[in-house]
C-alpha cells in the first residue's frame, strides 16, 4: 500500500459496496446511491491533500493531471468500447441506437450533461437498459480535475489576513458540526477501515465500479429477465468480481506502472475503435434470417408490407408535438377529412388508403398528444401540462376554422361539424412498456415467443381499459344518426373473450415499442377492417 492510506481505500471498498449492492437491488440499500457522493468527498480530499502539500504550479499540475489520466482513461476507453462492442453484436436496433447515442456522450466525458441536449420523445422509445448511466459520475469528476488547478491558485494567490478570515469560517462550521454528531460509533473504526481484505476491495473499486453496471445491464437485457432470483444474483456477483479482480491485475495494474505515452496510445485507440463501432452501418443479415424463417405465406407477405406514403400537397409537419397538415387530389367527386392525434401520425401513410382515390380532394391534420375538439381548460391549470394544453387549444381552433371552410363529407376518426357522414375509430388496447419492450425484444433477437396462453389477455381486460372512452362513443352514437364506428380491435379478439398480442402463424408481434401504437402488420389488419367500413358508407351515399 505504498504512498496510500490505507483508511481511505477501505472506505473506497464501503462506497463500492452501496453502490454495487444499490444497483443489483436497491431494496437493499435505499440509499446506496450515497457511495458516489463517498467517491466524490475522498477524491476531493485526496486532491486538496495533493494540491496542499505542494506548491500549485503548472509543472505539479501537469504531473496532477497525468496520474489522474494514467488512473482512469485506459480503463475507461476500455470499458466503453467492450460495450459498445457486445451492444452491436447483441441488442437489438432501438437498444443499440440508444446505446450509441449514450456511448458519444460518455466517449465525450458530458454524460453528466446529457439530459440537457436530448428530450424525451412521444413517439421514440427509450430503453430502460442504459448500459452506461453510471458514467455520469466519472464525467463529473474528470471535468472538477481540469478546474482543481485553477482553485487551488486562486486560494493560494490571496492574502494571509483573508485566508485566516476562511480557515476561521471553517472552524466555526467545523465546531458546529461536530456538536452535532455522536463522539463514538462503539467501536473501534480505525481497526476495521485497516484490514486488508478491506483496503483490497478499495484497490479494485473502480474496476468494479467500471464493470458491475454493464454486466448487470446486459444481463437483463439478454435474458429478458424483469426481476432476479437469488441464482441470478449469485451468478452476477461471480462474474463481476472475476472480471474486476483480472482486470485490476492484468489491466489497471500494467497501465499505472506504465509510461503516459502508451496510456495516451492505448486509450486513443480505444476511442477510435469506439467511434467506428457506432459509425460504421451494422448487418441486417441476422433479422433477415428470422424474417426467412418465419411463414411465407402470402396473407402473412401482404401484411408485413409498409404501405408507400402518399405524396401530400401543401405539406408540413413540424415535430412529432406539432401539427401535420397535408392534401390530395382523387377521382371522387367531393370532399373528406382525416384528423386526429399521435395515433394518427403513427397511421399517417395508412389514412388514405381505405378510400382508394375516392374523394375530390382529400385532408389530414394530426398533433401528437392532441385528441381534436377535447376541453383543455383543467389542463391548463396545472403547471406539468400548461404547454401542452396551450398547444392542444391552439390545434382544435384550427381543426375547427379549417372544417367550416372544407366542409367535407365525410370526417373520418373524429367528432366534427358540418359533415354528412362521421366516422370514429373505436380505440385499440394499450399494452404496458415493459411487455412490450420485452415481447419486441424477443421477436427482434429471433427467440421463440412464449405460448399463447401466456401473453393473450381478456377482452374484458380491454373493455375495463377503455371504458370511459367506449361509454362515451356509445352515447355519442344515440346522439349523432349519421355516426359509424369502426371496431379496429375486433380482428384481435377473434373468439370474442380473449385477445392476442402477437400472430403465431405469421410470426409478427402486434405492438410498437411504446406499447400504444400498432405496428405495420397490425395497422394493415386495422386497414382491412377500415376499408370494409368505408365501403358500407359508400354504399349509403351512392344510394342517397
């Protein structure tokens, strides 16, 4: 333990300990996350007893920050790299894409600022597997060295007479803090913080604090696991003190005794080899093999096909929480509407194709999280959802102006005016986050699904879901004679009792990521059954 006190390492170790126990169950340790604080006052310790010791110059400084790169970077480039390497080989799209985009930041050292340039989006999922989220501490901490230098000039720089004026502040805060803790702990502290397998632990902490979160990520991730058993448990700590231990000796070890040239070298190809991993494009060799496995049948062809957009006239669409407008000429001879809200976005290239061209001139105007002509005055009281509110408000006047000058026909997923024919899309059922994740995650990776009776649910299940939404729809169709629903969640419940999540003899799952929007296969399903609807409504008018 040469030139360390072997106090501080073994507080390392109790620090590595909250930590690691708070991420492989915080139930554990409520507030293990406390042990980063704990790395954050010994290195701040450690380098006010450096900077104290020794006059701060830029000769000391460099010297400073050398030892600190040769203790960190190697092992850090390292560790980035092996996953960014397993996430390309092994996760599926939307986790290795959320990967990538959390590696650059890490790779960067402002993973700690990272939520200051991305926003969460309605439509995108975000994976609940952040292979790097404990980065951030290490950023934090590499960004206060570059201005430790600076802090300790600045301190050393002032006056004798200011500097009793602190060292007395100090004291006086000191004294006030130590009347407020206890005076023993019952026992003896120094004897325990001096053994070695403590002080050993503390040696390796940051080699574990490097591996354990990956190797607990990925784990969950490769295995779909949502809780742990006691094996898993067993089976976690095994292998990441295995790799922590051999990467400490064979790694850590040959890096700190080494000149800084081959640490610069060796973290600089760590960072190239990084930077090609999410550059270069991935192989879509493997999803094209399941694809080839699974039925080949041509309904299961014909339903797997995304359909081509339509080349909208006057088209905008400024984000998924804005609005999207857009027009078309047809063959028919008057006029239709298609509005809505994120569903409809997410249904964008499917809107027009029910009505094959038959309409003069055909509009869609959709805002995510926007459902048209809903009261938003309670929404605009509260302070999360005040914006929203705003913008939902100032979508229905335009939906409302806009269907008073169009007059159309038919008004197609919404409640209007001025229409002859209202047709409403009764609402599909919304499966949880985590199901969904899970089930995408097993089609993706090529897995078997797991047996119908585990993943269908009932269709009361759905009717409690949506009962609001369906109560309404029933007294709006009492009020309204020329109002037509369209039950698009029918062709998922076939028997009438239970529903289905995913289509066993095509091999296709019915949810998107989020859980909340069909997927293209679904949606050409929904397609059929819209389509069958129109054509009744058709058949009305031509008689009218």
């Amino acid at each position: 333990m040469a030139n360390k006190l072997g106090e501080i390492q073994a507080l390392r170790a109790l620090a590595i300990f909250y930590v690691f126990l708070y991420h492989l169950n915080e139930k554990w340790v409520p507030f293990g996350f406390l042990g980063v604080d704990m790395f954050f006052v010994i290195s701040g310790y450690l380098m006010a007893k450096i900077f104290y010791e020794k006059r701060t110059t830029c000769k000391n400084s460099i010297t400073f920050f050398e030892r600190r790169f040769k203790r960190i970077m190697p092992c850090y480039g390292l560790m980035i790299l092996c996953v960014v390497l397993i996430g390309r080989l092994c996760l599926t799209k939307i986790d290795r894409e959320n990967l990538f985009i959390d590696a650059v930041y890490s790779l960067s050292i402002v993973s700690n600022m990272q939520s200051l340039f991305t926003t969460a989006d309605y439509f995108e999922l975000i994976s609940e597997y952040k292979f790097l989220t404990h980065s951030w501490s290490l950023s934090a901490e590499m960004q206060f060295y570059m201005f430790v230098p600076l802090l300790f000039w600045v301190l050393q720089s002032i006056s004798n007479q200011n500097k009793c004026f602190l060292l007395g502040t100090m004291a006086v805060v000191s004294a006030l803090s130590e009347m407020a803790l206890p005076t023993s702990v019952g026992f003896e502290v120094v004897t325990i913080l001096s053994t070695y397998p403590l002080q050993y632990v503390g040696d390796i902490s940051y080699v574990v604090y490097l591996v354990h979160w990956p190797v607990i990520a990925f784990y969950r991730n490769l295995w779909l696991l949502e809780e742990f058993e006691w094996s898993d448990y067993a089976k976690l700590i095994l292998v990441i003190s295995s790799l922590s231990i051999a990467i400490h000796h064979f790694v850590e070890q040959f890096f700190l005794t080494s000149d800084s040239k081959v640490c610069l070298y060796f973290t600089i190809l760590c960072y190239t080899l990084s930077f090609l991993c999410i550059a270069l494009p991935v192989s879509n060799s493997f999803e094209m093999d399941i694809d080839g496995q699974r039925s080949n049948d041509t309904i299961c062809a014909a339903l797997r096909i995304y359909p081509k957009p339509a080349s909208f006239e006057h088209y905008h669409h400024d984000g998924e929480f804005r609005e999207s407008y857009g027009e078309l000429k047809g063959n028919g001879t008057f006029d239709v509407m298609v509005i809505g809200n994120s569903y409809l976005k997410s249904y964008q290239a499917y809107a027009e194709k029910p009505f094959r061209n038959r309409y003069n001139k055909f509009y869609m105007m959709a805002r995510g999280m926007c459902t048209p002509f809903v009261n938003y005055e309670a929404l605009k009281l509260t302070h999360d959802f005040r914006t929203l509110a705003e913008g939902c408000e100032e979508y229905n006047e335009h939906l409302f102006k806009t269907i008073e000058k169009i007059q159309p026909k038919i008004l197609l997923m919404i409640m209007g005016k001025s229409v002859d024919i209202l047709l409403l899309t009764m609402p599909m059922y919304y499966l949880s986050n985590s199901l969904a994740h899970k089930y995408n995650r097993i089609v993706e990776s090529g897995k078997r699904f797991p047996e119908r009776n585990d993943t269908m649910y009932a269709y009361q299940d759905y009717i409690t879901q949506m009962k609001p939404m369906l109560s309404f729809l029933e007294e709006l169709a009492k009020e309204i004679p020329n109002l037509y629903l369209v039950d698009v969640q029918a062709p998922f419940c076939r028997d009438g009792l239970t529903c289905d999540v995913y289509d066993y003899e095509c091999g296709e799952f019915f949810f998107d990521w989020g859980g909340r929007h069909p997927t293209t296969f679904a949606r050409n399903i929904v397609e059929s059954s819209l389509r069958i609807r129109l054509d009744q409504v058709y058949n009305l008018l031509d008689e009218k």
